[in-house]
C-alpha cells in the first residue's frame, strides 16, 4: 500500500481494521453506503461486515440491516451482504444476481426509486432514520475534508445525515481527482427552494470536497483496490445498426432546425448500445459536444479525449479496466473536461428541462403504443431497477429508447401488445429505436403510435402477430381510443423464459 491519503491528525487517530470498523454497525442499522455503477463503493468494509453477520447467524443471532446506495454496487458489496443474508431492505437500485435473487424469493424488501428522488426523500424523512454512513474517499485533507473518489452518488446525503460515519480511504484513487467534483450545499427544503443555478453542463456551483463533522467519524479504514470496471463488448451489428438511426435522426433534426448542430446536451444509460452510439458520435459530424448524464461509460470518455466533446457531467464513471488506467494517466487532462456531482443534481428535473438534454435509454419491451417496461420480467419479477432513466425521460427534450428486437437468441420479441409492468408511459416516450429501424412518436395518436411502432421497430418475424392483434383489437375492443383485447394481450406473441437473466 503506498504512503497514507490521511492527511488529518485527529482522523489518523481514528485507522483502524475493516473489521474492527465493520463490528461498529449494529443489526437494523440503516447504512448509507458509497457506490454508483460499480465505482466509489466501499471495498473492505462491507465484506467485513458479511463476516460479522454470518458469524451472528452461526450463534443464532438475528442480524439484518437497509443498506441504501447511490446506485448499483459490486459483489465485494450487494453480493457479500445478500449472499450473507445480511439485507432485510434494499435501495434505490441493484444489478447484483445474488441480491436480485432474493429480491425475487421475498427475502429482502425492495425500494425502486427514480435515483433524484433518493436524497430529498432521506432529508423529507420518507425512508426513517439514516443511523450509519460507509463513503469511500480518495483522502482526507488536513482540514478534515474528504476527497471524492470515482463516484458520487448520495454521498453528500449520508455524510450529512447519518449519526455515525465510516470512512474508507482508498490509496488506489488517483489523489489528482481532487478539483473534478462539485459538491452542491444549496439543496433546501420546501417552502424555502431556491432555482439550481445551473445553466450550461459545465457550470460549477459547489465546492470540491465533502464537509463532514469529525465528532460523527468513528472509523477510517485504509484501502488499496480498484473499482469493480465493467468490460462492453465491441459493437456489434445489431448495436451499430441502432446507433446508426439514432445518428441519422440526429442528422434530421438538424436539418429541419430543431437541433443545434452541436445537438445538445446527451444523457446515455449504461451498456453496450450506448457505447455504440457514442462510438457513432465520434465519428460523425457533430462537433463541440457536451453531455449532462449520471454515468460517463468508455465511449463518452473516448469523445472528450478526441476532442469530440467539450464537457460532461456526471455523477460516476462506469468504465473498464483499460478505460480506467487512461482514466488516470490523464487525469490532469480531464479534470476540467469531468464535472462529477451529487445524483440529486446530476438527475435534477429542473436542469434537465432547463438544458435541453437529448435522453437515451434501454428497456426491457416497449408496446405498440410505446409504454415502456424497463424493470420487471413477467411483470413480477425485478431486473435491476428504474434508475435515472424515469428522471431524464420525463424531462428531456428528446425521449429516446432503445433496444435490440428481440431477447433470447430471437425467441422473445422486444415489442409486444401490452407491457407486463409500466415505468415509462407513453407520454415520456417520444422515440423507439431498435436496429431494424426508428419510430418517430412525436405528435401521433394511439393508433398512429402502433401502427409505426410495428413497421419500424418490431422484428419481421413477429410483425405478422403483432399487425393480427392490432386490427383485431381496432375491430373488437370496446374502447377504440387505445385498442385492446385484454383476455389475450399477455399471450399473442410470447412465451417469456422461465428465468428471469436478460
């Protein structure tokens, strides 16, 4: 491990084990921990923890605790504590298998929230009592300030509110990220709001490290360990085929002088579509570009490091192992092309309808009168959960949502009659892309909606039903406004798998 990031006298006081740290959180603790996509989470304290809680139920001890995020984490985290049936409630979001399993099974209580609505809801006291935080930093200054590390998230929030505080101090993040934050300290409760006065994606409105009392830290734990980097896969013919009528769309929409030729700012979900799409980006003909999202992934970095984009905002990095070390060997380069901030801002509805941001996201199935499912398999069962994707989509001024056709090596179509869960209305879904092609929903009714949505987006394999059930329900539904035949809008082009991996 190299020399201490602890630059605090009376916080060096405070080292000691990870399980030491681990055995000062108490079961029906509500913890507060650092993490979004797999970055900035705690990497030793928690497995401590899952230690402590098996060793308790060993002794037949009862031992569960909330365990509250910014987003999702990593095995060392959600997978320790769940698979030590050590969770009896999760939120805001997951991707983890073991903790999405017993999500499924009934024994941990899941709370999807949209990721703005997290941190006001803690201070509303929605959520109960925040007893204990565990944030990951890349140091501590001698003033007692904590350096951000790769990710923000609710940091802010849990360092504010939490009685007791645990700080990970991890010698593996680069201690040049100091100056790439922007920790926003204006946040009020109604009736006293005031504006975000944010007003391009590279304004600054906040200081650059966390506050925190010291008489809340009762630990500080020496790390050295990368992130949990995700690999994305080269894009491959059905993502470069999405990411290919996305572009020209774009090209559209600045022909017809609805988008800037810079277009505008760009949020993008997480995955290998959306790598793709960047990709597309970096070669094609818009220059000067910024972005406003909540994850920068490996293709938004590569954009700012060709010079494509000028800026983005964000509230993590989700990048691979290789994206990662060129992450941090030009870090000086990038710190004032990265705004990192608190997920209440980087999501915050008021800046993203303010700004403009261009909103692309995945989904599970869309219908054919574009209401989208991007949570639930079967309607019953958790995938991971809503994200900032309901925060944008709401907002943005272009809705966009994408996927390839089908699941399940072609058995399962991606377009279906009626979704099995809503968490996007067809009033926040403006545009469908999937690689056969991409249906422009702006301005069209029900019945227009399906009719595009089948011609352009739905596999041809599965357009016969679809088109069979379509005119069936125009011709026999009761109500002719939204077409459908009820009994059967469930089972007209599906079996859905036995499992619920997608």
């Amino acid at each position: 491990m190299s020399s201490s990031q602890v630059m605090s006298q009376a916080l060096r006081a405070k080292i000691m084990s990870a399980e030491d740290a681990a055995a000062l959180v108490k079961p029906g603790n509500h913890v507060g921990m650092s993490g979004f996509t797999g970055s900035g989470y705690p990497k030793a304290v928690p497995l401590a923890l899952a230690r402590h809680i098996e060793a308790a139920h060993a002794r037949g001890e009862p031992f569960r605790i909330g365990v509250w995020t910014g987003a999702s984490t990593a095995p060392e985290l959600d997978g320790a504590l769940a698979g030590a049936n050590g969770i009896d409630l999760r939120l805001p979001y997951q991707s983890d298998p073991t903790t999405r399993q017993r999500i499924n099974a009934g024994s941990i209580d899941y709370i999807d929230l949209h990721l703005s609505h997290v941190a006001q809801f803690v201070w509303f006291g929605f959520l109960g009592h925040l007893d204990v935080a565990v944030i990951e930093c890349a140091g501590i200054l001698p003033d007692g300030r904590l350096i951000p590390s790769t990710s923000i998230g609710n940091n802010k929030t849990w360092l504010d509110l939490a009685d007791r505080v645990i700080i990970e101090v991890n010698s593996w993040m680069n201690p040049a990220l100091l100056g790439m934050h922007d920790i926003y300290y204006g946040t009020r409760l109604p009736p006293h709001r005031k504006p975000i006065p944010i007003v391009a994606p590279g304004d600054r409105i906040g200081e650059t490290t966390y506050r925190c009392n010291p008489d809340k830290v009762i630990a500080v734990v020496e790390t050295h360990a990368p992130d949990r980097n995700t690999s994305f896969a080269a894009p491959d013919v059905i993502s470069g085929a999405i990411a290919g009528h996305i572009l020209e769309f774009f090209a559209h929409e600045v022909k017809q002088g609805r988008l800037p030729r810079n277009l505008l700012p760009l949020q993008s979900g997480v995955g290998n579509v959306a790598n793709a799409v960047m990709a597309g980006l970096d070669d094609g003909p818009f220059p000067h570009l910024t972005a406003y999202t909540e994850v920068l992934q490996d293709g938004m970095l590569n954009l700012i490091r060709s010079g494509r984009m000028d800026l983005a905002s964000a509230t993590a990095l989700s990048l691979s192992s290789e994206a990662a070390v060129q992450f941090n060997q030009e870090i000086e380069f990038l710190r004032d092309r990265i705004v990192l901030r608190p997920q209440e801002i980087s999501n915050h509805p008021e800046v993203i309808r303010r700004l403009g941001v261009i909103a692309m996201n995945g989904l599970i199935e869309a219908d054919i009168y574009g209401n989208v499912n991007s949570t639930h398999i079967r309607g019953s069962s958790i995938m991971n959960g809503i994200g900032g994707s309901g925060d944008f989509a709401r907002n943005a001024y272009l809705s966009i949502f994408m996927t390839p056709s089908t699941a399940k090596n072609g058995t399962i179509s991606s377009i279906v009659p009626m979704v099995t869960h809503v968490d996007h209305t067809e009033h926040d879904v403006q545009i469908l892309v999937t690689e056969h092609g991409l249906a422009d929903l702006r301005g069209l009714s029900p019945k227009q909606r399906a009719r595009i949505i089948i011609e352009k987006a739905a596999h041809q394999r599965f357009r016969p039903a679809l088109t069979d059930y379509f005119e069936r329900a125009c011709r026999d539904s009761t109500g002719k406004h939204t077409p459908h035949l009820l009994e059967e809008a469930f089972s007209v082009i599906r079996p859905l798998p036995s499992d619920i991996d997608r």
